[in-house]
C-alpha cells in the first residue's frame, strides 16, 4: 500500500516538476508587449527600422525592414508593412515593398508615406500609399519619388512642419573612408507643405557636415540619425546621435540649420552635449501641452559603464526637456539583465492622444535560442505609454 502511494507521489512529483520547468521556460520567453512579427535568428535575417503612425481612418500603420547575410539589404532592400484595425491589440501583414530600407512612415495631407533609401547606402526615395500601405507608388524617376541618387543613411526618424514647409534629417554617405561613423555627414532636406512630394525638385538640401577626426578631443567617431527639431527659440536644429571611443560616457551633437533650407552649421565648442542614450538612435518630439520635449531611448547602466555605449540597449527608458539641454529620465520601459542577446532598440513613436504608442525592434529569447545577439532582433513589438503627460512629476536615477 505504502509502496503504491509512493509510485503515485513519484509520478505527481515528476509531473510539478515538468508542469513547473514549462510555465518557467513559457515565462522566461514572454515577449514583452504585443508581437508585430516574428523572425527567427536561424534565417539569418534580422528585424530592423521600426516605423508606426495613425492613419486618418484610425488605422495603426507599421513597417519594419530586414538585414543580414541571408537578407537582400546590399542589393534591393525589403520593408514589411502592417495595419491594425483593433488599435494595436493585433496585427495584419498588408505588403511587401522591394526596393524599401531605413524608412520611416508618415501623414502628409491625408496621405500615407514611406521615406529612406532604396537599400543599405543607397538612393534617396519616397513612396506615397493611397490606401493605407495595400499598395504603394514606385521610385523609379525623379518625378515620382526618387529623391537623390548616391549613397545616403537614415533611419525611421520624425518629420518636422515649421515655416510652411516639411523637414527631415539625413546623412550622407558616400565617402572615401567606408567605415561606420567616419562616412557620414550631417545634412537636411526639405520641401514645401503643398508641394508634390514625389517631385525631387520640390526638395531642397542643405550642405552636407562630414565627420572630423579633430572633435571631442579626438575621441570623436561619428554622427548619424539626427531629429529634425525647433528648439525653444524657434530655430532649427538637426540633434544627431554620436558615437565616440569615450567609455562611460553619451552624447548628442547639435547643428545648426538656415531659415532657408540651405546651410547646414556646427560649433564644437557648444554642440556637444551630454545626453543618457545619444550612442543609439533616439527620437525627439515636442508635446505643446506638457511644453515639453519627450523621447524613448537605451540608457546604459552603471555595471555596464565599462563597455562601448552603443552596444548597450538592454535597458529603455521615457525622458523629457524643457529646452533640450537638461533632461529628466522618468520611468523605466523595459529592461532585461543580459546585454549579449537581449534588446529594445531603434524605437519608433507617436503621441497619440493622451499616450505614446511605440514600436521595438527587440532581442528577446524564443523557442531556437533566442535572437542572435542583441543587435539583430528577432521581433517587432508593439507597446503603449498611457498618460504619459503625467510621468513629468516622476524622475528616476540615471544611474
């Protein structure tokens, strides 16, 4: 009888055992927030460019591109495009565009875009889509969205309405060094409210601002993916991300843009600025409400002080700035422990009434083994800030 009931226990023991292992295992791979899409790290093709807007009917738009060895990046690049009709809650494939990379959606005039290159450091083009992202114009002159030709870098980064005219930061790319940072310049392009966008002619650029060994006291390695931004003056700024070899420590650069579109303009000696998350890409916009400027960025923790910065994205967080200088970190977002295969990155985001809705392109662990590593994400993940405005009155250590 005794030996029955311990075979009986035995098994039930066993049974808690595997029960328990699964639902650890089940939780430990959650992905936070709601999933887009999913890539597995076994094609050797990665989830990259997180890009999201509302469209005029309520739909939420998506995108995101693919890289890696097994992707097409190099030659003719591949974006995604989603629509959810449920305010987030799920999401529908609706196209696949050839020829898309680096690209950010936006409303113009009631009409859908998607703006960025052609593949990795390629053309500059623009497509329009009059029925939500189902289909979509084609780049092939400069009539109809081919905006540049050359070599250009970007990522989904915000437009800017100001003077009657719409703003966007690139950089340009071509160099006669092809290493990352030092091949890319600072630049702004530009066009009128009511011209036709897909008119190259309509845009205007400025000069373009190149990488100069000398900044930062040599420590300088590059700019990329700035924000088109109106500081509290009224003037026109491109706040770009800076990459540098100093440990420990993020920045910002700040240059300087004409009235006209035309002049590009940078002081080292007041440009720089020290800014939690400047060595990833990061998104500003400013809320007229709260009169506050507010963006989603990687913040690197003190225990990881001693790695390059850029490489840090295990930990995102919500912050805010009256003027763009002094910033105050007021939540954390998402965090993991592990940096090596886990990350929330190139954040894409939009006020949206009283929250922020926010696309991540994250490392997280699956059913394979996780991402790859935590640059190459195997998700696109959506998630919602609600009443955001109220996260002013909260402030956490930046450390």
């Amino acid at each position: 009888m005794y030996k029955i009931l311990s075979i009986r226990c035995t098994i039930l023991l066993v049974a808690m055992l595997f029960i328990s292992s699964f639902l650890l295992r089940a939780q430990s791979t959650k992905v936070p927030g709601i999933v887009v899409d999913y890539v597995p790290a076994s094609t050797k093709t990665f989830i990259g460019s997180p890009s999201i807007c509302r469209l005029p009917d309520g739909k939420l738009v998506a995108s995101h591109d693919y890289f890696g060895p097994a992707s097409n990046e190099h030659e003719q690049a591949s974006t995604a495009l989603f629509q959810s009709s449920n305010n987030g809650k799920s999401w529908e494939k609706v196209s696949l565009i050839q020829g898309q990379f680096w690209s950010n959606l936006f409303v113009h005039q009631g009409l859908l875009y998607l703006m960025g290159t052609w593949k990795h450091h390629g053309n500059l083009i623009i497509r329009r889509s009059a029925d939500g992202g189902n289909t979509w114009t084609e780049p092939t002159s400069n009539k109809s969205g081919l905006l540049r030709e050359g070599e250009y870098h970007t990522a989904p980064m915000p437009m800017l309405i100001h003077n009657n005219r719409i703003w966007r930061a690139i950089e340009y790319a071509k160099s006669e060094s092809k290493l990352w940072g030092l091949r890319y310049s600072a630049m702004m392009i530009s066009a009128p409210v009511n011209a036709d966008l897909l008119e190259a002619s309509s845009w205007t650029t400025t000069n373009f601002l190149s990488h100069n060994p000398t900044y930062l006291d040599g420590k300088f390695r590059g700019w990329i993916e700035g924000n088109a931004v109106l500081t509290p003056d009224g003037k026109l700024v491109d706040y770009l991300r800076v990459s540098s070899t100093e440990k420990g420590r993020e920045q910002a650069a700040i240059v300087n843009i004409s009235e006209d579109g035309l002049n590009a303009s940078f002081d080292p000696a007041t440009g720089f600025l020290d800014f939690e998350g400047g060595a990833k890409k990061f998104s500003i916009r400013y809320d007229p409400k709260s009169k506050l400027y507010w963006t989603i960025c990687n913040r690197t923790s003190s225990e990881f002080k001693n790695l390059d910065a850029g490489s840090v994205r295990n930990q995102l967080v919500i912050k805010s700035s009256p003027d763009l200088k002094k910033w105050t970190v007021h939540q954390l977002l998402l965090s993991h422990p592990d940096v090596l295969k886990h990350g929330f990155q190139y954040i894409d985001w939009q006020f949206d009434g009283n929250n922020i809705i926010y696309l991540s392109r994250t490392a997280w662990d699956d059913e394979e083994g996780g991402a790859d590593n935590y640059h190459n994400a195997n998700y696109l993940t959506f998630h919602r800030i609600a009443h955001f405005r109220r996260l002013k009155h909260r402030s956490i250590s930046n450390n």
